[in-house]
C-alpha cells in the first residue's frame, strides 16, 4: 500500500508555542510517525509543497497545491491524503474535487480540531479514517475524513461539505449525507444510502486561478446592503436563507440586479432547497437570478471561480461527486 501524504499546515501540522499556534515543518511528519507505529504495512511519501495555516488559502496556493499533486504520476500510488487546516478545509476540498474529477487514485483532505499534541485532536482518527477509504478501494475522487465525535470518522464528499458553524469545528455534508465512515475498528463502511450523478463536466482545464476571486459571493443578512459592482466581477453567487429565499419585497435586490446586468455580471443562486414554495421566490426569474440545484454553496463558489466566463452555464452540471 503506497500513499502519497501531502502536507500544507494548518492545526494539524503545527505546534503550541506561549499560547500561539503557528505552522510547524517538523512537527507535520508526526502523523506518519504515529501511524507507522500501529501499520508498518502503509508506505508513505511525503512532500510538503506550502506551511501556511488555512485561513491563509487563496487561488494561488489553491493552484500550486494542484500543481503539486498532479506532478506526481498518482497511479503509482493507492492514494493520496492532504493534511490541511479547518477553516478552508470546504474550499480547498471543492476545487480539488473539480480539478481532479472522480479520479481513480482517491484523494482525501485531513484536519485537525487542535495540535496533534492536545490530548483533545482528532488529527490522528481524521488520518486512520482517511488510510482505511484508500485500503477499501471504494473511493474514486475527492473526499474528507474529519471525526465529530470519538467513535468514528466521517468520509465526506468533497463537494457536499457545508460552511462551519460559528464557534464550531465539526464538519457537516449537505443534507447530512455522507459517502461512509471509518468506524472505531478502523475499517470503512459504505453508506448503502448515498448517491452521485455521473460525471457531465470536466474541468480539468479549469485549475489556473488568480490570487484573488472575480466572483461575487454575497450573503443574506436583515436590513442589507448590497456592495458595489466592480467591472472585473465575472459572475455573482447569492446565498439564500435556510429556505431559499431573499428579501425581493424591498428596492435594494432589484437595483443590485440591475446594476449586475449593466456589468454584464449573471447572478446565480445557491441554497434554495425544492419544496416550499414562498411568494418571495416569484420574483427570481424576473429578476434573472439563475437558481442553482441543491449542492454546497462553498462548492458552487468554487465553481463558478473555476469556469471560464463562457462556460458559466456548466455550473449546473454535476462534476466530481456533485448531487
């Protein structure tokens, strides 16, 4: 069993230095360290391509990180684990999913709740859980194993993981539907429940990204105040209250819509679930707001960042485990 291990920092891969946590190169390789003491049977090699903590990410390391694992001839390899920090955890895991596809080398993005030395890190059980969805053999494309709780670990999507909640380190999928899990026993389970829609896209000629997004990503808050326009803005995702809906009974959503027309900028709009249908909802289509299937907002973002201007329209077709 051969696994590529990548690391990028993080939590998982730093240390606890007079009450600040930071990036450590040294201490990243503790994980292979500790596994190897229970499986001498896993072959392990790892680079180590950036050390930045997540909430560092942008489209440049996102494009660099890519770069990185695609240098490497994966099919010489059972997998590959990158070892990443929480907080953009969700968009890191999207975009590799897109560029990668459902690859047949699965790859699967670990983290950590606190530095592996804290008696409280799940680091260790996120890594156990991601080796055993190598050794299944089950897995093609993109996922996460991150444990919520002590008795097992999570193998989500990578383009189904939702936002985090405030104050919260544990990671969701939408509709809390997830590939399968890594139990205490260390063997993966299916989720005889799960289901993906094959592959319409590829868009692995869609990796190279600026620093710096061209899209729009506005959120829903009473009282709001649309931002301003700018004439590099490619497209516009709107997120969408827990039920789909947006504020359409006041002047402010209308005049946004029409200035994103005049920049020639489409508004697409993540969160809107099928079901209940609000009066509010009617207006969408006159305010040409393009309402997106059920999927992670992050995943949307992260998409639509990728596409080119000409292939906006693609959003809406599945790709690397999209729903």
């Amino acid at each position: 069993m051969k696994i590529l291990t990548v690391f990028t920092g993080g939590t998982i891969g730093s240390t606890k230095s007079n009450g600040v946590i930071s990036p450590d190169s040294q201490n990243s390789y503790k994980l292979l360290e500790m596994y190897s003491r229970t499986d001498k049977k896993v072959e392990f090699t790892a680079i180590q391509p950036m050390n930045i903590l997540s909430e560092n990410m942008n489209g440049r390391f996102l494009t660099q990180l890519y770069k990185c694992i695609n240098s490497y001839d994966l099919s010489k390899f059972d997998g590959v684990i990158v070892a990443h920090g929480t907080d953009t955890l969700q968009y890191t895991s999207a975009y590799l999913s897109y560029a990668f596809g459902l690859c047949k080398t699965p790859i699967v993005l670990v983290s950590a709740n606190f530095p592996l030395e804290d008696e409280h890190s799940n680091g260790f059980q996120n890594f156990c859980g991601a080796v055993e969805l190598i050794k299944s053999k089950k897995g093609r494309g993109v996922f996460v194993s991150y444990a919520n709780c002590e008795y097992f670990a999570d193998i989500n999507r990578g383009t189904r993981v939702l936002h985090h909640s405030a104050y919260s380190d544990e990671v969701y999928s939408v509709h809390d539907m997830v590939f399968g899990e890594a139990n205490r026993e260390r063997k993966f389970c299916e989720n005889e429940m799960y289901s993906e829609q094959d592959d319409k896209i590829s868009m692995s000629d869609c990796t190279e990204l600026d620093e710096v997004s061209d899209v729009l990503y506005v959120k829903p808050y009473v009282g709001m105040t649309y931002p301003p326009i700018m004439q590099s803005t490619k497209a516009i995702l709107l997120e969408g209250y827990h039920s789909g809906t947006l504020d359409t009974g006041g002047s402010e959503l209308s005049k946004f819509c029409a200035e994103a027309e005049k920049c020639g900028a489409p508004i697409f709009l993540t969160g809107a679930e099928k079901g209940f249908y609000y009066e509010s909802k009617q207006m969408f289509e006159k305010l040409k707001i393009n309402v997106l299937p059920p999927a992670s907002p992050i995943a949307m973002y992260m998409k639509l960042w990728m596409l080119k201007k000409d292939r906006l329209s693609d959003v809406f077709l599945p790709c690397g485990g999209d729903f």
